[in-house]
C-alpha cells in the first residue's frame, strides 16, 4: 500500500468516524464507538487502547508513527 492508498484510507476513517459522531450528536448519545483492538499497519502490534480513544481513526503505535513523521521530515 502507498502514501496515497494510506492516505485516502484514512481520511476515509476520518469521515466515517465524524459522521458517527454527528449521527450519536443527534439521537441525543453520548457514546462514541472506539475501536477495541487495531494492529500498527507498519510493525503489526496492537496499537494501545488509550492511544486508539484517544485517536480512533489512527493507523500506527507511537514509535511507527514517531519514525514515520521524523522520516517525512528528513526526507529519507
């Protein structure tokens, strides 16, 4: 999968999980759905529960998404 594939994978989460939002806003709940359990899509280890409420629509553990961000700032 590329950076493209990745990326409107993601914005497509992001849109799902906004719509859900809106969808639980309006029949008065206050409930979000979180994801239970979610594999890093770079190293395969589950990404934590407190990371997933606190992100639901993420696609990496921290350390995969700390290296990915320091590479797309370095360039390599």
């Amino acid at each position: 999968m590329d950076e493209i594939d990745r990326a409107q994978q993601l914005e497509e989460m992001q849109r799902q999980q906004s719509l859900a939002v809106i969808q639980s806003r309006r029949q008065g709940k206050t409930l979000m759905s979180v994801p239970k359990y979610r594999e890093c899509e770079d190293c395969g280890e589950s990404i934590p529960q407190q990371r997933l409420q606190l992100n639901p629509t993420t696609l990496r553990c921290v350390d995969c998404q700390t290296k990915s961000e320091r590479r797309g700032k370095h360039g390599y």
